[in-house]
C-alpha cells in the first residue's frame, strides 16, 4: 500500500519510491510520499492538513466515515498515527497533520557530472 515494493512476475523487488527511501539524500521526501500512498491516509491529510487533528474518538468516527469497519477504527488510528510519525507529518506536535518540508527533485536523465543550460 505505500508503494516502496513492486511484484513483477511473482517477484519483489524496491519500487522507485523504495529506492528513494533507502537513499539517505531522498528518505524525508520518500517517506512523506509513500504516507500519502495510503487512500485512507491521504483522505485524512486533505481533511485536516496544516490543521488540528480532532480527539482519537471524532478521528475514528472520520476513519467509518472513510469505509473502515467500525470494530477496527480504533486499530486504525493507531497504525495512521504511527505512519504519521514516521512520514514526518507530527514534526509541528502530534495534534497537527503537516506535510514534511523538502527539495523536491524530478528524476533526471542527465548525467551527474553534466548540468542543464537553460
């Protein structure tokens, strides 16, 4: 669901994004993409994001809201908030949903060593 493996004729294997998450230069950035991988995740960032998060009891009411079955929303929201924290969405304190800073970079074809004249 975060999208870090990929299958491909029954065989795992790092996706781009898994391979940005190992590059220590790309993991903040990678980690926050792959968060907002999840549907239910990214349904409840585009809810609160740059906001407050509400009390665990009116988050789970969202996550049945968002089609979790009611006896595992409270599982949920522990997993959500456990991600959160790992894609670096809680930098700004637990209560509040804000997308990680980072330099975004295209995936180049150039080579290292050469740079683009624009």
């Amino acid at each position: 669901m975060f999208g870090i493996i990929e299958t491909v004729s029954g065989k795992h294997k790092l996706s781009q994004l898994g391979r940005m998450v190992v590059d220590p230069q790309r993991e903040r950035e990678a980690r926050a993409k792959s968060f907002l991988m999840v549907p239910l995740y990214a349904a409840i960032f585009e809810k609160y994001k740059g906001g407050v998060l509400p009390p665990a009891a009116a988050l789970e009411r969202d996550i049945i809201g968002l089609g979790v079955a009611e006896k595992q929303t409270g599982r949920a929201r522990q997993v959500f908030e456990r991600s959160a924290e790992q894609g670096g969405f809680f930098e700004h304190g637990r209560n509040r949903l804000v997308m990680p800073g980072f330099a975004s970079r295209e995936e180049s074809s150039l080579p290292a060593n050469r740079c683009r004249i624009i």
